[in-house]
C-alpha cells in the first residue's frame, strides 16, 4: 500500500483557527516568506494559497478588509484585474500552464473558505491534473512544495510586473 505523505494539510484539517483575520495579518508581512506573500501592489497584494488546489495556487487580495466585491473601488478591481493579467503572464512563463482559472467565492455557500475579506483566486491546470487521485479517492496531488512555488513565481511575478508597467509608457 502506498501513502500520500501532506503533513502541511494537517493545520487545515484540524488545527486551531487564528483571531482575527488571516489576510490581513498576511498583508502586515511586507513580502514575508514565511506568508508566501509574493507581490506588493499599492491596493492589492499576492499571496501563495496555503491549502493549494494545484502547484502555483495563489490569490490576489485586498490590503483593506472588504468582503463585498461591490465595495471595491474602481482603483482596488482595476489593480486586481491587472495583477491577475501579470499572475498569467508569470505562469506562462515558469509553469507553462494548459489553462488558468479564476475566480471569486462570494460567501459560505458559494465556496468561500474566508467569508468577509475577498480574494481572487488564480490556479494553474494542466490537462489531467484531475486524475484518478481526485476521482476516486477525492484527494488532490500536488507536486511543488510552498516554498518552491514561492522561489519560482515571485520572480516571475516581479518582471511580467515589470513589463506591465514599462508597455503602458
């Protein structure tokens, strides 16, 4: 018999759950490793997703405490859309997806796992990332550790950023 080994999964499924918000307190890192936060941007911040779906799960988040997706102001979704723009181009580049989903879960029965500070989600796939594991045995394999999806994409991030910022002269 063989063992899926993901102690990582083990705070998720029974661990006590933090005061206070756990987005907010991520976004106080200022680009802190050990919060995987990846990139920085004046009304949003990239974050690694602690319980991934997939390598390279991430989500692009408020710095403000904001749990309706009508209370964005223009400012906050147009600096949301446009990372999330940079967070492809970054997966095309290092990860080579075969597709990207994105999404918004807008409270507890539409999926939202934190219900009052809204996220984008943004998750690499690749044509049969949901295999057997998942069909049978409702368990997801994921192949890349936190801290490698953290060395690979930050970087990334930072020059598809990059790139953004320069072609809009």
């Amino acid at each position: 018999m063989e063992h899926l080994w993901a102690p990582w999964r083990m705070d998720y499924v029974a661990g006590e759950r933090p005061d206070g918000c756990v987005l907010c307190q991520a976004a106080q890192g200022e680009g802190d490793a050990e919060a995987h936060v990846i990139y920085q941007g004046q009304y949003n911040y990239v974050i690694l997703n602690r319980f991934p779906y997939n390598s390279g799960h991430l989500m692009v988040v408020p710095y403000e405490h904001i749990g309706a997706f009508t209370d964005l102001s223009p400012e906050q979704l147009a600096e949301m859309m446009d990372i999330a723009q940079g967070v492809v181009e970054a997966f095309e580049e290092c990860l080579h997806p075969d597709g990207v989903n994105l999404g918004i879960n807008l409270g507890r029965a539409a999926g939202a796992g934190i219900n009052d500070h809204l996220h984008l989600h943004i998750v690499p796939r690749w044509a049969g990332d949901t295999n057997f594991m998942t069909v049978l045995t409702d368990t997801r394999v994921v192949p890349q550790s936190l801290a490698e999806s953290c060395r690979t994409l930050e970087p990334a991030l930072r020059r598809a950023m990059e790139r953004r910022r320069a072609g809009r002269g």
